[in-house]
C-alpha cells in the first residue's frame, strides 16, 4: 500500500478498552461485560477491537473465542508476546488480526529480555510466519517507542515488513510523547515504508489524545483508544475524545473519519463506567454529566440569544443537550428564563432578589439547587419579600 493510498484511506479505530483498558489496575471485566462492551462498539462503527491475551490462560481463551464468533463486522486482535508459545496459543480462537510486542527500546530491551536489537529483528520473520500460518494478519507492536532512536524503530518496521506483518505499531508506553515529536516520529515511520503505521499513546503527561490526533495528520492508518481513556497508571487515549475531534476539527486533513454513531458514546461510557467501577468526572470531555451545562450569566444570556455564541459544537450531535443551572454566577436573564421554564414569571426586582440569595446559598451548599429548592425559593420571596433563601 503507497503513502498516498494511506493517507486517502478511512482511519481505523482500533479500541483495546477489553485488553490495555482492562489493565487498568483494579479493573476486571466478566466475561458478560465483555461481550456488552464489545457489541455496544461494534454497533457504534468501530472497526477493529483488542480482545484479550490469549497468554492468560484457557478462560480467557474461551472469553476471546466467544467474542470472535459474536461479532459481526468488527476485526478481532489478540496481544501476545513475540514467542512461540504465546502465538500457538491463538489457534482456532477466530482471531482476525494478533499484536506481537517486542521492547523497541535499547533500555527495554537490555534490561527485560536482555538481548541485542541484532537478535530480535532476527527473530521477527520466524515469529511472523508462525502467526500467518494460522492465519492471521500481524502487527509488530514496538513497546516503549517514544524513547527508541527512529533508525531502530525504521529497522523494526523493514524486518517486519519483510517477514510479511501488515501493521506496526508505536507505543507510547510511557506516555511521554508531545504531539510535535509525535508528528515527526509517525511522519518518518509512513515515509520509510509501506507498512500501516498504528499510534498506542498513552496519558502521563494528558496529551493521548493530542498524540493521536498528530499521528492521524501525520499519516497514521489506525491509533488505539479505551472507553472512558482506561489504561496503566494514567490510561490510554479515550475512544469518546478521539472519535469526535476527528468528526468535528479538521485534523484528519482529507482523509476519512471513522464512521462512527457519536451519539452512541455516552451509553458506551455508561456501559465501560459500571463495568469498570471507575466513577467519570463531570466535567470529562464529551460525556461528562456536566459539560454542557451552563450556570455564568453571560454564557446563558449568550446561549439564550443564539447557542453558537457558547458552544464548540451541538450537542445533538453526541446525544446530549444544553441545560442551564442556576448558581452564584447566574444573571437576571437566566433567572428569568429558568424560572419561566418551571410555569413562573418573574420580574426584574423578583430577579435581582433571586440572584443576591442565590450566591449566599450557592457558597454554602456547593451545588446548584434543585428544581424543589427554586421553587422553595420563589415561595419564600413571594412570602417574605425580601429573603428567598435565608
């Protein structure tokens, strides 16, 4: 496949929330979770999925045989270490596609396996052809990329091209990656051969989902997220993020989005939050219960007048709505449509009444009342005609 044919092509999301999510520590999913999370991408449009390590043992075995005889449209990939035994053991599960992991890095490389770079890029093409005679497409998963020199990772990438694996892919391990390096790592991995080129980045430094993103622009063919960004320490890049920047920005620079029901992502994140037992902030992008929810008296009367005065974009467009709250912040104008959303009509005075009790309780409680409490509140005005929530 040319560069040119890569880079018009459609990118591929390849979600690993069932093996790199599920290494979240702490975090372990039943089979029936799987299955659930696993049709509930798949409906959503996304085309591959990590399953598992076949490594794991025979339970996990059966997990992933089940998942591959379920799944309808999307690709199956397992994760296994490049040795013989872990490569047999993907025999007969249904898999679609298998990951091979090796330490790209001189201090991964030395201080696990403890072996030159010379042995294992002579060990590729025999582990190759043992996982394409079962069938399966490759990925040559180079582990701890971001701190291996790019003439070591332009070396792994034309052994594994060679030995006849599809894929390659670059691993953040450490998450230490910034989109600028990042852009220039997968640039020269593109331009130094004709192998898909996959982006794994993770979240130490909070910029998975920028690394992606450059790695997109830069030409990748696919990049790896998890539901809700689950992962090691602190995650991987989060599906829900990834896929609605490449809907909504220019990043994918004339290629193809992933054809994916955004409206779908935050059943999803519901799903993989319960799963997981990881509670989601309110303010996490795109999904978080309170990103479009709106308390500051300019942003509401902004909204009230036109929504596109304060929104990056509709919220329809993920299944979600704008809701306005009231709070310290909230204006007369905000009040006013608020209250007139509960059946209530007030006038300014009534407002600017409203408004003063509101920061005192708003300070005391941390909150923003509840629909009970505002009308509490407006009988109280209406009672006492001067203090609405002493």
């Amino acid at each position: 496949m040319s560069r040119s044919s890569r880079m018009a092509s459609s990118i591929v999301i390849n979600d690993t929330t069932l093996r790199d999510g599920e290494q979240t520590a702490g975090v372990a999913f039943s089979a029936t979770e799987k299955l659930a999370i696993a049709t509930a991408l798949e409906q959503a449009g996304i085309a591959e999925l990590e399953v598992g390590v076949p490594a794991m043992g025979a339970e996990e075995r059966d997990v992933i045989q089940s998942l591959c005889s379920t799944l309808q449209h999307a690709q199956t990939m397992g994760w296994c270490r490049m040795l013989p035994q872990d490569i047999a053991n993907c025999q007969g599960l249904g898999l679609d596609w298998v990951d091979l992991s090796i330490p790209a890095s001189d201090q991964q490389r030395q201080s696990k396996l403890g072996v030159s770079e010379a042995t294992l890029l002579s060990r590729i093409e025999s582990q190759v052809d043992a996982a394409l005679s079962l069938g399966l497409q490759v990925c040559i998963g180079m582990e701890d990329a971001s701190r291996a020199s790019i003439s070591s990772l332009l070396r792994i990438a034309e052994a594994s091209q060679r030995a006849g694996a599809s894929r390659i892919r670059y691993a953040d391990t450490l998450g230490i990656l910034d989109p600028f390096a990042c852009y220039e790592q997968i640039t020269a991995l593109v331009q130094g051969g004709d192998i898909q080129v996959e982006m794994h980045a993770h979240n130490d430094l909070g910029l998975a989902t920028a690394n992606s993103l450059a790695a997109i622009r830069a030409g990748a063919y696919s990049v790896n997220t998890t539901v809700t960004g689950l992962g090691e320490r602190a995650g991987n890049a989060p599906l829900e993020e990834v896929v609605a920047a490449l809907a909504l920005t220019p990043v994918a620079d004339g290629r193809c989005a992933p054809a994916t029901d955004l409206t779908q992502l935050p059943a999803i994140c519901a799903l993989v939050e319960q799963a997981s037992g990881r509670h989601l902030s309110a303010q996490k992008s795109i999904v978080g219960q309170r990103v479009f929810t709106h308390e500051s008296g300019i942003h509401v009367a902004g909204l009230l007048k036109d929504p596109n005065n304060y929104q990056a974009f509709n919220p329809e467009l993920v299944g979600r709505e704008h809701q306005m709250v009231l709070g310290k912040h909230s204006g007369v104008h905000a009040i006013q449509s608020i209250y007139k959303q509960l059946g209530i009509e007030l006038n300014r005075q009534q407002c600017q009444q409203l408004r003063h009790c509101l920061r005192g309780w708003a300070e005391q409680h941390k909150r923003c009342p509840t629909e009970g409490e505002m009308r509490q509140f407006h009988q109280q005005l209406l009672t006492s005609g001067t203090s609405a929530a002493a």
